[in-house]
C-alpha cells in the first residue's frame, strides 16, 4: 500500500520544550545498591488504537501525516480516551469521528504500555461488522483519509511495520482470529 497523498505538512520551527500532549519528568531513584540514578520518563494520556472489519470484512484504515516519522502513514482508526471515559467509548468515538464507522461489536483487547520509559497506557481494540454511517469529523489538527482494504492487503500492510501502533494492531488480528500465536 502506498502512503503517497495531496496532505502536505511543512515544518516551520522547531523548540525544545514539549506541547501539552506528553510531558517529560526526571525521576530519581534510589537502588537496592543505595545508589541513586536519574531516570527520564515520559508522561502521557490513555490511548487506543482500532483493528476495525467492515461487514464485508474489509480492514479500515486511516492515512494522516505523523510528525514523529515526517510522513503520511495508513494508521489505524484512533487516538485519545479522555479522562473518566471507558476505553471501548473512546475507542468507537475514534472510530467514527475518524472514519464515519460505527462497529457492530467492539471489545478492548490488549493493554500495554508505550515503553520502559513511559507511564502512557496504550489500548488494542478490535471492532467488528462496521457499516458507514456518517462523514468523518476529524479535529482541528487531524487531516486524514479513511481507507478500507481487502483482508489480505490489510493484514499485510499491519504486518509491514509502516504505521505506528503495530504492535497493537498484531493484538487486533490475533483477536480476531487472523493471526495464530506462534506458542
């Protein structure tokens, strides 16, 4: 699958200091040597990421520019579960403000976090018989393409690595039965 699209983003500057969405906070530890070490974690909201098949059982993707890797990528549907809201909320409103898709069914399937570094809980889900109901209503800041993809395509272009939450997505097809864990 091709990433190639009209959205073009040009970076304008660039600061040090952060822009609201993570933070960075120093944390220091005392080891059971007695020594103390320094430690950079990163702090940031509750996200979720959307392994999402139509009702003809197509995947669902969105193509939008991602400023980490400077390029348009094919995500999954997507992003932040506001405060006090149930993840599988967050995880159909993504869905639709993105793609215009509502889910038949939707359940979280995987939790983990972003990495050793980072207190950012990141969540798997997996909808199922999706039917387009709406246009996407993305944020002010989202410009994005939903696509829809043959099972085959979608599930290689996962297993490609060329989108940002993988290792979530590998979580959404083993729950739905279109990946087998090798154990």
């Amino acid at each position: 699958m091709t990433e190639e699209s009209n959205v073009k983003w040009t970076l304008k500057s660039e600061r040090p200091e952060p822009a609201g969405y993570l933070t960075v906070r120093c944390r220091t530890y005392v080891q059971p040597d007695g020594r103390e070490s320094d430690w950079d974690i990163l702090v940031g909201p509750r996200t979720v990421a959307v392994v999402a098949l139509t009702e003809d059982g197509q995947g669902i993707l969105v193509r939008q520019y991602r400023p980490g890797p400077g390029t348009v990528l094919a995500e999954l549907p997507g992003g932040l579960v506001a405060d006090g809201e149930e993840v599988a909320a967050g995880a159909a409103r993504e869905l639709l403000e993105e793609t215009g898709y509502e889910a038949g069914s939707l359940q979280v399937v995987a939790t983990t976090y972003l990495a050793s570094f980072a207190t950012h809980v990141r969540y798997a889900a997996l909808a199922r018989e999706c039917r387009k109901v709406a246009d996407p209503t993305p944020d002010a800041e989202e410009f994005l393409e939903p696509v829809t993809l043959p099972r085959d395509q979608y599930v290689a272009h996962i297993l490609s690595g060329r989108l940002t939450d993988m290792d979530l997505g590998l979580a959404g097809l083993v729950a739905a039965g279109l990946l087998k864990p090798a154990v």
